[in-house]
C-alpha cells in the first residue's frame, strides 16, 4: 500500500514481538511520523495479526471483529503498559475511498511517554488485516490535526 506523505513526513517499517493470546506473536508495522498543525503527528500501521473474535455485527459468521483487534492492539503495542486508556463507542471511518471501523482513544498519566489522543481504524483488504492508529504529540494538537492526518488516510492506495 501507498500512503502520499506532506512534506517532512518519514515512514519506517520493523517487526513488532507481541505476547499476545497464548503466545509471541511477530507483527509487521510501519510508522509514518511527521509535523502537523500544533506538534508531530502519528500513524502507526499493523497489518497481517490474527483475529481473535468474530464481528457480532456482521452479516457473515466468519468476519473478524477488527474493532475488538483494535482495542486489543491499542493496549499491546501503541500505548505503554500503565496508561489510563479511555475509549469512545464503534464508528465507521473512511480510508482510502474505503469504509474501516475503529474508535477515538485518549493515554494519559503513562508513567514515561507523553498524553496523547487520537483514533484508531481497521479494514481487511485481499484477506488481510490492516489497523492505522492515528495520534499526535503534543495531546493538544489534535484539536487542529485531525483533518491533516485524515487527508493523509484518504490519500491511501492497494496496489494489486
């Protein structure tokens, strides 16, 4: 996938070990970080985890629940251990001209990262699970950054 970047924006990809539902899994991420409104913007990107639940919600019994994904991963591998996680209800978000299901979170009083706020968003493409959590530091600057990262979600692209 493709995600066009503004200007001083830098991406990274790494291979995150989780101990995650009876054992250590490896969990391909990418982290695109870069200057927004207020402070530095955040999107994380973990792709190819396994589902642990189905979508109560959906049509078909086999869906996975990439909300119930997103809670679970918030806590494994975007906040640190200790934060006081909040989150909000469902909601549907677009990305990339496609729909993906996530939630708004806010971590505040982690014992060494800074405050922070955001949302998080999943979709499953050619069988594949896709989490984006979007963030930024400092916690304030989502008051105005929100539309600058969104552009950047509606700019994505599958190849293939």
């Amino acid at each position: 996938l493709t995600l066009d970047l503004p200007d001083g924006w830098v991406q990274g990809d790494d291979t995150l070990l989780l101990d995650d539902v009876a054992r250590v899994r490896a969990i391909p991420f990418t982290l695109y970080t870069g200057p927004v409104e207020g402070g530095t913007g955040s999107i994380v990107l973990l792709w190819r985890f396994p589902n642990v639940s189905l979508n109560p919600l959906a049509t078909t019994p086999e869906a996975p629940d990439l909300y119930a994904d997103g809670l679970r991963l918030l806590r494994l591998a975007i906040v640190e251990p200790g934060c006081n996680v909040g989150t909000d209800i469902r909601r549907e978000y677009p990305i990339g001209g496609m729909t993906a299901v996530g939630t708004s979170f806010s971590a505040v009083d982690c014992p060494q990262l800074p405050d922070t706020r955001g949302w998080f968003a999943g979709l499953r493409w050619n069988d594949i699970n896709y989490i984006f959590y979007m963030y930024t530091d400092p916690i304030e600057a989502m008051d105005t950054a929100r539309d600058e990262l969104q552009a950047i979600l509606d700019g994505l692209r599958f190849a293939g």
